[in-house]
C-alpha cells in the first residue's frame, strides 16, 4: 500500500479491497467533526487500477492498513490549523532546527522483521496472536534490548525476541479476576491475551533481566460496568489490585517483575 498527498488531496494504492473505506470514514469525521467525505459531495473516489470499478478482492488485513491511512491523513486534517500555527515562520516551531518536519506522518504496512533503524536504535517487529494481525517489537541499542509484546497469547516469537532481554514489557490478565467476568470475555482472553500464569511460564523461558507487567484488565472500585459485575458484588468485585497481581506471578515466577503504571521510568 501506498499513501500520496497533491494539493491537499490523499491518494491511496492498495493490492486489495475494503469495501467498507467510505462508511468507515464517514464515522470517523463524524466523531471527530470533520467534514463529510463522501462519493456524493466529490470527496471521496474509489477506482481501480485502470480508473474503474471492478475492484480486486477484498482482504481483511489490506482493509485495515487502508483505514489506517484515511484515518492518519483525517487526523492530520483535524489538527490543519494547530500545525500551520505551530510551524509557520513566526510559530513556535520555527527554530525547530533540522527537523522541520518532524509532525509528518508516514502510515504504512509492516511486516515481521527490521522496520526501523538508524544509528541509535533497531527496531524489529514480530508477529503475535490477537484478535487481528498484530506485532510485537524489540528495540535493540548499543547497550539494551527492551521488548514489548502488545495485546497477544502467549507466542514462541517473543520468548525468541527477549532471548535473556534486559526489560520485557508483557501484557498480563489477574486469573482471579478472569474468573468473575462473564464467559464471552474469558473465552477472548483464552484466545487473544495472556493470563499472569501464562506469563510466568513464558517468562522463565524468555529470561528478562526485568519483566514489566502492563495491560490488565482491570475495574477500580465504583467504575465497574454494571452488566460485568457478578450478582451482589463488592464495589471492587472487578479490581486487579497490584498486591494480586503481585502474588499471581511472584508464587509463580522468581525473576526480577514489577507491576507497570503510567509515568514509570526504569
């Protein structure tokens, strides 16, 4: 897939089909009031490769990547007027030295392997299981390896990326919360997240010098969905509290683990 802009207008190429672009722009702009881009009002046009409309077949992973880059180039329309304020010769970027451009955007599909590198850091993505196509990524420096998984089951590729890591950042779900939450959502974790005894196991093979346990399901008291919460249930009924997730992991894990919030630095 490819993504041009002349004169203000986005192209985007595409191997395959989304058959839903049109619809699906149309409730981003209305979420975030922008203009309607339509194929009525001379907005939006769909062709294909000879300017028709006999359109290869559709495909789901193509599709994504084609939202992604109508939704990219709608974000960078709703923010126009902050960047042309922010970067015109009297902005407050205007010293912005060699980086003058440093608010592009360049939304593009990747693929498992090398998707950035430059003299300070490699970055090499790696396909993970979630409910859509999905990676994880390792960030190779002079002096650190750090991984980070992303939603996903537990895969062999991230033990493979960590491979004894300095810091692996893995997503972790409280088995005991799991346990009160109704079956439609126990079965999609089952499939497309990682338990903390499933991240146990997967850690003693990855062998991190530190494991950060991050994105957990978790409801603190007096916010917890109604239609979640088990019949007369305590107002923290739904809350992975960091002492339980502590305890999950630690009677299961000996390494070196710490329970992640917003604003860490290590």
């Amino acid at each position: 897939m490819h993504v041009g802009v002349f004169r203000r207008k986005t192209r985007i190429w595409s191997a395959y089909d989304d058959p839903n672009i049109e619809s699906d722009l149309g409730v981003y702009s209305t979420q975030f009031g922008l203009p309607n881009c339509t194929t009525a009002n001379g907005c939006f046009k769909k062709v294909n490769q000879s300017g028709g409309s006999s359109y290869p077949r559709k495909d789901a992973g193509w599709a994504l990547e084609i939202s992604m880059a109508a939704m990219t180039d709608h974000i960078l329309q709703a923010y126009r007027v902050d960047i042309e304020t922010r970067t015109n010769p009297n902005g407050p970027m205007r010293d912005a030295g060699r980086f003058p451009d440093a608010w592009k955007v360049n939304a593009h599909e990747i693929k498992a392997g090398v998707v950035y590198k430059d003299d300070k850091v490699t970055v090499t993505a790696f396909a993970t299981k979630h409910a859509m196509e999905s990676y994880g990524y390792r960030f190779d420096t002079p002096d650190r390896r750090i991984v980070i998984s992303g939603d996903t089951n537990p895969v062999e590729e991230t033990i493979e990326a960590c491979d004894g890591c300095d810091i692996l950042i893995h997503e972790a779900q409280s088995v005991e919360l799991l346990s009160k939450l109704p079956a439609s959502i126990q079965s999609f974790v089952a499939k497309y997240h990682t338990t903390t005894e499933q991240l146990a196991e997967l850690a003693k093979k990855a062998k991190p010098q530190l494991l950060i346990v991050y994105h957990t399901i978790s409801f603190p008291p007096g916010i917890a969905p109604a239609r979640l919460l088990p019949p007369k249930a305590a107002a923290d009924a739904l809350y992975a509290s960091p002492e339980m997730l502590q305890k999950e992991i630690g009677s299961r894990y000996s390494g070196k683990f710490v329970i992640g919030k917003d604003l860490d630095v290590f």
